[in-house]
C-alpha cells in the first residue's frame, strides 16, 4: 500500500474516537479504494468504554471490530502519509515530540462541516451514554468529510482518458 494512502487517527487512550473513526471509515468503503486508517493512543487503557463505544456504533449498524488499544509508536508515524489527532493538544504534542512530521499533521475535525473542531473523549467527562452519542456525531461527520475529500483526491489523479483514442474508435464525433 502506498504511504500516503495510509492516515493515522491519533487520539488519547485509542478507546473512543480513534476506534469510532477505524469503523466508520471502513463502513464507508474507502478501503476499497486503496486507502488505510488506522487507530492509536497516546497511551493505552483496559478500560470498558469500549463497550460504549459498540454500542453506539451497533446502534447506527456499523460494524466494529473488538481490537486491542494500540499505544503510538514512532513507526505510525514514518508509516503514515497523513495523521489526523482528534484535538489540538495532541497535535502539540505530536508536533513538539516527533520532529519532521509537522507536514503531514491535521485535525481530524478539520473535516467536519465547521472545519477545526476538538473531538474529546467522553470517558475524561462523563459515563453517560449520551456524551458517548455525540462523540459519534462528531466523529461521523468528520469521517464523513473526510471520505468525501479523498475521493476528491483519487478522481483528481484518476488517468484521464485519451480524448484521441475516442475520436479515432469513431466515439467522439
């Protein structure tokens, strides 16, 4: 796979958003299409909001797949052509401890309809459900956003057809 087909969703503990984000951009198919995500943390946790975040996700039929918090290493990032954290201290953070990565750093709520929101795991706030349902929110439409914008990028370098080889086969005029 090519590097720059691979996005890194970086997020703190790689429970809640990065997780969301993994399913929702498989859900969505862009793996068909060449391109990779995947998710890690700034740390790891054994905690069960995992079990949250399936059940948001099997309530809006997208499928999850249980996978064990992945802890960032400094491989995500030289593998990766593009990473996307779910909020701006992480991107400090990835800024300030990773020299040389700056290019390929963003917001993944850099794609949501109201470019640069922060996308904060709801375990640091609450146990409600609900702060859990509108972490999807957010995710969904900057996954969302994101989709659409790669598959921008894959028709903008998609070959073009030969305009020649129509008119000489009789198909262009």
């Amino acid at each position: 796979m090519e590097k720059n087909k691979k996005i890194l969703i970086v997020c703190p503990r790689n429970v809640v958003q990065g997780p969301m984000a993994e399913s929702l951009f498989n859900h969505m198919g862009c793996s068909l299409f060449g391109w990779q995500v995947k998710s890690v943390g700034l740390s790891v946790s054994k905690s069960t909001d995992g079990r949250l975040v399936s059940e948001i996700l099997q309530k809006f039929a997208v499928p999850h797949f249980e996978k064990e918090s992945k802890v960032l290493r400094s491989s995500d990032i030289k593998s990766s052509g593009r990473i996307l954290c779910t909020d701006s201290q992480i991107l400090q953070h990835l800024k300030s401890t990773y020299y040389g990565c700056e290019e390929k750093l963003g917001l993944l709520g850099d794609f949501y309809p109201s470019p640069g929101i922060q996308i904060p795991d709801p375990a640091l706030f609450t146990d409600d459900p609900k702060g859990y349902e509108k972490c999807y929110w957010l995710v969904y439409k900057s996954v969302k956003g994101l989709v659409k914008k790669l598959k921008e990028i894959d028709e903008e370098n998609k070959p073009k057809e030969n305009i020649n080889k129509k008119v000489t086969e009789g198909g262009g005029g």
